[in-house]
C-alpha cells in the first residue's frame, strides 16, 4: 500500500469500518509508516469527540407537542365511498331530469312576470291543464329528493367543512 | 402493533390510525431532534425543527411509496427543513475564531494544572469547536457525516437521503473528516501527534 493510495481507507480504519483483511493490510502499513499512524491517530480523535458528543434527551413536551402536530396533519389516503346511493346512476338521471324541468317552469314563470297578462293567462292555462301542475309538482320532488343524493356521489362539500362524497379513513384502532 | 415495522405503520397512518402515528413519533423524535441539533446548534430551532419534519412527514403521509424506507424518508425531509433554516439564518454572525480561542483558553485556565481536568477541558473544547466546524461544513458534506457518524446510517441509506449515487455520499464524508481535521490542527486543537492538546 502507498500513501497516498489509502487516505479513505484510514478513515475507514480509524472508523473501525474495514473487512479484517483491509485492516490488516492498513494495520501493516501504519507500522511502518508515521505520517499515516499519526494521521490515524488525528482522525481516531475527531471520529471520538463526534461518538463521545452526549446526545440531548427529548423531554416529554416536546414530544407531546409533536405528536399533537403530526396527528393535526395527518391526510390519509381518500377512498371513494362505494356505490351505495339510492337507485344509483338512476338518480343522477333523475336530478338532471328535474332540473330541467325547473329551468323551464323558472323561464316560463319570468315571461309571465315580464309580460302583463300573461301571468293570468299562464296561471288560466295551468288550472285548466291538470297535467302542467303535475309536471311541477314531479319536477320539484325530483330534484328536492335526489340534490343531496347525487351531491353525495359526487362528493360536492356539504358545508360543514367535510365531503360528504368521500369515505372516512377506515380507523384500525 | 409495537411490533409493527416503521413501514407498517405508516401503511396504517395512511389509513387515518393516529396511534401509529403517535408510535411512529416516539420512536423517531430523539433521532430527528438530536440530528437537527447536530447541525443547527440551538436546542430550541432543533425542536421546533423536529416539530415541523413529523407535521410535514404525516401532511405528506398518503405520497409515502409502500417499500421506502421511513427513516430515509423521515432523514430526507429533516435535512431539507435543517437547509431552510440555515438558509434562513446565513446572515447571522457566527462565532469568530478569535472568540473560539478565547473561550478554549478560559477553559484551560478554570481547568488548573490538574492533568485529568486539563484533559476534559481540552475533550470539551475540541468538541465544542468541532461542531461549529461541522456546521459551518457545506450541508452536502455535515448532513452525511453526521448521519453516518452519529445516526448510523449506512452509506446506501444516505444516498437514499441525500438522493445521490453512494459514492458521492462517502466521498462528501470522507472530504468532511479531512477538512475538520485540516481546520482543528491549524487552531492547534489537534497537535503534531495528533492528540488532543
């Protein structure tokens, strides 16, 4: 071994790091060698003062308070609730349906209002016509029924802070 | 579940189980805390530090790849935050070398002539220098040195860590040791013979 071929393999020896065949051949050479014994003695003094350096001990509140932020941040993966809403991918068909309907009888409500006359003759018509009173009737159960159905399915915020779409974390506790 | 792996468990911090959570932090805190310590040098920045990695650990649970090692991971993301806050502080002076030396002999002078004193005065000194040589070391060369040399951690693992091939990792430390010794020898911690003074 040369010199200046084995810097890193002192430090390693001096870490107590090399296979015994290496550190045998290291341990050979510094006999021989004061340069590399005494640069091995230098290291041996700074690789102790780094071991010997006490470690700090945590104290209880510290570690409270780390814990407390940590289950504060805690997002766990999100799962899509299964498919479990009320006649499925019907109510979604249901509620665009009722909406609409809704639209409509909304706009035909405004021109009633906007036009003197027509409000009478509209509300005329619909008395006379059974079935344009059951069309709103429908129309506004439908939507009243399903809106927070399809919300849930969609996982549209409930206003209470929370997605009333998604599926609580599965607690294994 | 104490015997549950660091892997496992954050498999069930995933899931919302908050008292792996609270597993995970106990086990950990010492390391994260004295490693943060080790390179800002203010027990009160390492804690709110340490504070910090597990908030940004368990905010960034669900992104944690089942078959990574947490306690790379958790290493990583404390060195990261370690980074920022000596970032944030470069512009603060640091200790002079002339006060370093003032202080080294004051020691030595409280010490008296006793040779055991003397010798524990000059272990402290040289400890306390070293550590202000090893946090003025850059980051890529004091985060390896004091995760192998203090933590443990293979040289695979910091590689892992630092997100650098092995040898970069061993190569920064090695460079780090041969500094510090260059560094301390000309402050004359370290004498001819290599021995503390």
């Amino acid at each position: 071994l040369r010199c200046e071929n084995i810097q890193e393999l002192l430090i390693e020896y001096a870490s107590d790091e090399l296979a015994p065949a290496q550190a045998d051949q290291v341990q050979e050479h510094i006999a021989s060698c004061a340069a590399c014994r005494e640069s091995v003695r230098s290291l041996r003094a700074i690789l102790e003062a780094i071991w010997e350096a006490p470690s700090i001990e945590p104290t209880h509140l510290e570690v409270a308070a780390a814990t407390a932020s940590a289950r504060a941040a805690l997002t766990p993966r999100v799962v899509r609730r299964p498919d479990t809403a009320p006649l499925g991918r019907l109510g979604d068909w249901a509620f665009a349906l009722g909406s609409v309907l809704v639209l409509g009888l909304a706009v035909a409500v405004q021109r009633a209002f906007s036009e003197p006359g027509l409000l009478r003759a509209f509300l005329a018509d619909a008395f006379s016509q059974p079935v344009v009173l059951v069309v709103c009737f429908v129309s506004i159960v439908i939507v009243a029924s399903f809106l927070p159905i399809c919300m849930a399915r969609r996982g549209i915020p409930n206003g209470n802070g929370t997605c009333s779409g998604l599926q609580k974390p599965f607690m294994t506790r | 579940v104490e015997r549950l792996s660091d892997e496992e468990l954050m498999a069930q911090a995933q899931n919302g189980n908050v008292q792996a959570v609270d597993l995970l932090v106990s086990r950990h805190y010492g390391l994260v805390l004295n490693f943060a310590y080790r390179m800002l040098g203010s027990r009160e920045t390492a804690a709110d530090v340490a504070q910090k990695t597990f908030t940004r650990v368990f905010a960034s649970a669900r992104t944690f790849k089942i078959g990574k090692r947490f306690k790379t991971w958790l290493c990583a993301i404390t060195a990261n935050l370690c980074r920022d806050e000596l970032r944030a502080k470069a512009g603060k002076k640091e200790a002079s070398l002339e006060e370093l030396q003032e202080m080294a002999g004051d020691a030595f002078a409280a010490a008296g002539t006793a040779p055991d004193a003397a010798d524990e005065a000059a272990l402290r000194i040289l400890g306390e220098e070293l550590w202000e040589k090893v946090r003025a070391l850059p980051d890529k060369m004091a985060t390896p040195l004091i995760l192998h040399y203090r933590d443990g951690l293979t040289f695979t693992e910091i590689a892992e860590v630092m997100k650098v091939p092995v040898g970069s990792a061993k190569s920064w430390t090695f460079h780090a040791i041969r500094r510090l010794r260059a560094e301390l020898t000309g402050n004359g911690l370290l004498d001819t013979e290599g021995e503390v003074e």
